[in-house]
C-alpha cells in the first residue's frame, strides 16, 4: 500500500477541522484560482482547459448557493448573486470572453475579502467571549 501524498493528506486534515465559516473561505478561496486559471487558459487559446476551469467555479458557486442557510434575509441576496455569477459564467465560456471572466474575478475576490473579514470578526469575538468579554 503506498503511502499518500503529504499535500493531499495536509488539505484533508485541514478541510476536516475547519469550521464552516473557514470551508466557506476555502470554497471562495478556489473559485477566486480557478476563476483565474480560465483566464489564463483563455488567454493562451486553450479552450478545453478554460473551460474545465469555469466547470470548476461553476460547481463551487452551485456548492455555495444550495448551502445557503435560507433562515437570514442575507440568504436571498447571495443567492441572487450566486445566481448572476453562474450567468455570467455561462456566458463567458459560451462567448469565451476574457471580460466578462475578468467580471466574475472581481467579483469572487469582493466576496472571499468579505468572508475573510467576516471569519477574522468570528474568531475575534469567539476569543474574546471566551476571555469573559475582554
């Protein structure tokens, strides 16, 4: 039995101890790398890799979108986003149009930059209930 890569084995560990707002992050995390990786190949002419990549996007933001906690009237609003980047997505790979990918980056990037804060604020406030309040 061979062993497992120690890469593979380090992204399972840390996908099986993170909290969901940090699988979310990660989520955005490699839309934002794929998003940008179809670009590239959009720019090199390699069609059939651009889009694999989009495919890739498209299925995190699919991801992102039936996991929405539909209980916060954030929900509905993401969704709608959610709903306009997976348009815009098709739309790109149909036309293979480097601007609109550019678009959807910019808006991937906005959306993992406020997670991030959102998931720093998390842990702040967590450290310090935990520290009574201080």
């Amino acid at each position: 039995m061979q062993a497992q890569n120690p890469y593979a084995q380090y992204q399972e560990n840390a996908i099986n101890s993170a909290n969901p707002g940090e699988l979310t992050l990660m989520l955005y995390n490699g839309a934002v790398k794929f998003n940008k990786l179809a670009i590239n190949k959009l720019e090199e002419k390699d069609i059939e890799q651009t889009n694999h990549y989009i495919q890739r996007v498209d299925a995190i933001i699919t991801e992102l979108l039936v996991t929405l906690n539909q209980d916060y009237e954030l929900s509905q609003n993401l969704a709608s986003l959610y709903e306009y980047v997976k348009r815009r997505l098709v739309e790109g790979n149909i036309k293979k149009d480097k601007e609109i990918l550019l678009e959807v980056q910019e808006l991937l990037e906005e959306m993992r930059n406020t997670w991030t804060e959102a998931v720093k604020q998390n842990k702040t406030g967590a450290v310090a209930a935990a520290n009574g309040g201080r």
